[in-house]
C-alpha cells in the first residue's frame, strides 16, 4: 500500500471514529460515514455485488451555503483502478438495491434529459491502486424537505441520462 493510501485510509478512519460520537453537525454540514456489509435493518451502508467488497469505507460529507452544495464521497477499500458510478437516490438503502429508489432530483421531471449533474448529484469516481477515490460536485441549489435518503454506488460511470448500470452499494444518508 502506498503512503498516500495508508494515510488517507488513517484519515478516514479517524473521521468514521468522531462520526460515531458527534451527534449534532453544525447547521449546513452534514457527514456520514459507514462500514459497507450485508444488509441489515440497522446497517449504515450495504453491498449487494463483489465489486464493493465487505469492509470497504464510504464517507459521505455535505456542505450547503445559502444558494449552493458540495457533496463529496470517499470510498476506501474498493477494487483498485476501476470506473464506478455514484448518485444520490431518493430512498434509504434496502434489502434490494432497487429500494433506494430514482436519484434524487432538484427540479422532478421524467423527461431523460432531467437526469444530469445540474439536477441530480453525480458521484462518479475512478479508484487509484490502493482502492481509494474522491469524488466531488456542486449545484447550485439546496436540499429541501423532499428529502434524500441514500447514495448509491454503480457499476461504471453514469452515461447521458443518468444511467450507470447495476447498483453494487448504498449508503445511507439523510441530505436535508
Ligand atoms: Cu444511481
């Protein structure tokens, strides 16, 4: 494993540690972190494929401002110089992959060209050799109380429209 890997997987560690112990999260700020496994009623983040291996770490950090938010996911401990595809859904995570409902949208629509980074949160990311990855985007818009409640991870990168193949991996936030 390289430096790089060892250090940012201490960091995240330390980050999943104060997540557990933190109950309230400044206003605006909002951070998840899980351990992916089986699913569970109580579990945080689930795997439903081989491809987000057990074990593997999500964390999951929202920064709102009055007009706009950042979302960023940090996986840890996926395969290793691979392409997925990330969004946020509408629902929590379930038994079956298909339970965390459409992606989340700012302005719900059903024509196919809704489905885009403006209007959605696209998380696609690349992993380096250690299995790590960071994936960041803005929109210049804000959660409301028509809440989402998850964000899934997919097999490759999202195509025009919003496709992104099967879902491997869900995450269970709550953005508000
Ligand atoms: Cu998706």
């Amino acid at each position: 494993m390289t430096r790089f890997g060892r250090i940012t997987i201490a960091m995240f560690t330390l980050l999943a540690l104060s997540v557990s112990t933190v109950r309230a999260a400044p206003p605006g700020v909002g951070l998840v972190a899980g351990s992916i496994g089986a699913y569970a009623t109580t579990a945080r983040a689930v795997t439903y494929d081989r491809r987000v291996p057990a074990g593997a770490v999500a964390t999951v950090l929202r920064l709102s401002g009055p007009h706009r938010t950042l979302v960023s996911l940090t996986p840890v401990g996926l395969l290793p110089h691979r392409e997925y595809g990330a969004h946020v859904h509408t629902m929590p995570c379930g038994a079956h992959p298909a339970e965390a409902g459409p992606h989340y949208q700012n302005v719900p629509s059903s024509d196919p060209a809704s489905a885009n980074p403006d209007n959605e949160i696209w998380l696609d990311f690349t992993t380096d050799a250690t299995g790590t990855a960071i994936a960041l985007t803005t929109v210049d818009w804000t959660f409301t109380e028509r809440q989402a409640h998850s964000v899934v991870i997919h097999e490759h990168h999202t195509h025009r429209g919003g496709a992104a193949g099967a879902r491997l991996a869900c995450l269970n936030v709550d953005f508000r």
